[in-house]
C-alpha cells in the first residue's frame, strides 16, 4: 500500500488540495539521482538483487534506493546508491543532492528539508569484464 501525503498548494482562485502519492515522490527523486554522472545504480545488496528480477520482467523500480518521508510542506529524503569507480564521491553525493532537491522543489512542489547520500558500493567497470570472459568459455 502507498502512502499519499496531501500536497497543500492553491491559489486564491482555486479551492481544494493536491494530493501527491509518497511513491511519486520517491520515483522523481530515483530518477534526479540516477542522471547524476558517477552513479551506477541505487539501493544496497539486496535492493539491487530484487531490481535485476525487476528489470528481467521488464518492471523497473524507479524508486529503488530510495526513501522518502512527506510532511505538509517538506519532505526529506534517504538516497542509497553504488558510485562508478574512480569518482570523487563527496562531489558525487554534493551532486545527488542538488539533483535531488531541484527535482522536487520544480516537480513535486516541496521544500526539502534534508537529501541524506549514502554511497553503498563502489562499481569496478572491470569486473564486469570477468563475467564476459567467463561465459565467453562455455559453447
């Protein structure tokens, strides 16, 4: 089930309140943090484990790595990501959060109250390149 949180936004000539699902939240800030260069991917072990049977039946999480907490006005927000290998990581985590917060003051419309970035992983482009060698053997 997926909290929604009452978005409340209205001008003097409209009446009535927007009312904007948590999980939107979280899949705005996923896709801001994903266009950040030097990030491989989001969410820890397990999250990433449960996106690649995600996206092997073609149903991508755009929110994974992602938690957000929605209050009338603000929300705050927890980014877990793997960063590419060799990247300075506090620029990295600097860039996130600014993608981040300009992500969800221009979409959803909040104030952000904090982006928390933690760097879980780092990816090696290398050792991609050992699995590649490994079923390259097999006929």
């Amino acid at each position: 089930m997926t909290d929604t949180t009452t978005a409340k936004h209205s001008t003097t000539a409209s009446k009535g309140s927007n009312t904007i699902a948590d999980g939107v939240v979280e899949k705005v800030a996923g896709i801001a943090a994903r266009e950040v260069r030097g990030v491989h991917d989001l969410g820890g072990g397990a999250a990433r484990a449960i996106g690649a049977i995600r996206n092997a039946i073609n149903a991508q999480d755009r929110g994974q790595g992602v938690k957000v907490e929605v209050g009338e006005r603000q929300v705050a927000a927890d980014i877990t990501v793997v960063a590419e290998y060799p990247v300075d990581l506090q620029k990295l985590a600097d860039d996130i959060r600014e993608s981040v917060s300009r992500a969800i003051t221009t979409v959803v419309g909040m104030e952000i109250a904090e982006v928390n970035v933690t760097v879980s992983d780092v990816h090696i482009p290398s050792d991609d390149e050992g699995d590649d060698a490994a079923e390259s053997r097999v006929a």
